[in-house]
C-alpha cells in the first residue's frame, strides 16, 4: 500500500479500556508538537488574504479587550468560531442556596464550543489522515532533561499551572503516561508539584 503524504498526521496510544481480545483499546490524536504561532498566522492572512501584515494581530488583541469586557459581565458570545461563556466555581459544597453569599463565588475559566460554520471550514480542508511514527514512550520516560523541560514550558505557558493533558502535548507522552508523571513527581520524597482540583479539572502547580 502506497505511503499516504498528504491529510492530518495522527498518532495510536493505548487507552486503559480493555477490548474483546485483551488488548488496550487504541486512541487516536493528532501528532504532538505541531504548532503555528500567531505571527505566522498573521503572515499566512497577509499572503492569502488581501489583509495588511498585523492587521489579524491587532483585530485579535481587540477582540480580546471586548469578550473580556462582556465576559466578565456574564454574557455568553456568539461568534463565527464558536460561542464563548465564562464558567464560575464556588469555594466549597453548598446545597442551600441562601448560604451562598457572593464572596464564594470566583471566576473559573472559559468554555468554548465551536460553530458549525467553523467545523465545515476544517472539514472542507481536510485531505484525510495520514498515520505518524509515535514517539518512543519508554525513551520520553528515559529523557529527565526532556520531562523537565516540558513541566516547565507547560507551566510558564499556561497560567502558573499545568494539567495531564497540557503535560502531554509538550513532553510528547501519551495522556496516561503524563498524568502518571505528573503523579509521581506530587508523591515523591520531596514533592516538585501540588495537586489539586479546579472545577471539573485535575490542575498541577509547582511546590
């Protein structure tokens, strides 16, 4: 079968379901480390686009000043990528809402969900998928200068923290092996990571 060159590179990584005949039930993902800076997105538009090179930058940067001004007074934003909506947690369980006082509320993040017109537009450029040689997990493992490098890009690049799946775009390791990582590193002698939940989400700070 000819070697297929064009379409989205993808890897396999073993889930922990078991399927019918004993194996580890594969997953599929797209090839860790691949990347396109905004700067490099700006230039591609200028190119293909008719738009003045910085044009996107700056209309980005905008748009971050005003979904930032409706975010925060609780409105939901429907654009042409998606819709947007901030999501809020409390600082601890309540079941009766008048012990609820505004004080135990606190930002949590973000949600996005993308449109459909934005899904079509991916859809239209897909040339299919094309299978990645995955990296060597044992090797990754082996590599204490490489996990290191990856916790802390992972960490300075996203807010102060850093989850399994965050670890394991960075540091190439497939989802389980990260989070068993960043477990071990939360259970060690002399722990290097915190670990704590944050809404739904298992989050990871350095100690």
């Amino acid at each position: 079968m000819p070697y297929k060159k064009d379409g989205m590179p993808f890897e396999l990584h073993p889930s922990p379901i078991k399927g019918k005949d004993g194996k580890n039930v594969l997953y599929a993902k797209p090839l860790s480390g691949k990347k396109v800076t905004m700067e490099e997105i700006d230039d591609y538009c200028a190119r293909h686009y008719a738009m003045r090179l910085g044009e996107l930058t700056h209309s980005f940067h905008a748009f971050i000043e005003a979904a930032g001004h409706f975010l925060a007074e609780g409105y939901r934003m429907e654009t042409p990528i998606g819709y947007f909506a901030p999501t809020l947690k409390l600082s601890g369980e309540f079941s009766d809402p008048d012990d609820v006082k505004p004080s135990d509320v606190s930002f949590e993040g973000i949600e996005y969900k993308s449109g459909k017109a934005f899904e079509r537009q991916v859809a239209k450029w897909l040339r299919g998928f094309r299978r990645a040689n995955n990296p060597d997990t044992r090797q990754l493992l082996a590599d204490k200068e490489h996990l290191e490098r990856a916790l802390r890009r992972s960490i300075a690049e996203n807010d102060g923290y850093t989850t399994a799946r965050r670890f394991a775009f960075y540091s190439q390791l497939t989802y389980y092996s990260a989070r068993k990582t960043l477990d071990k590193w939360c259970e060690e002698p002399r722990p290097k990571l915190l670990k704590s939940k944050m809404g739904q989400e298992i989050i990871y700070t350095e100690v």
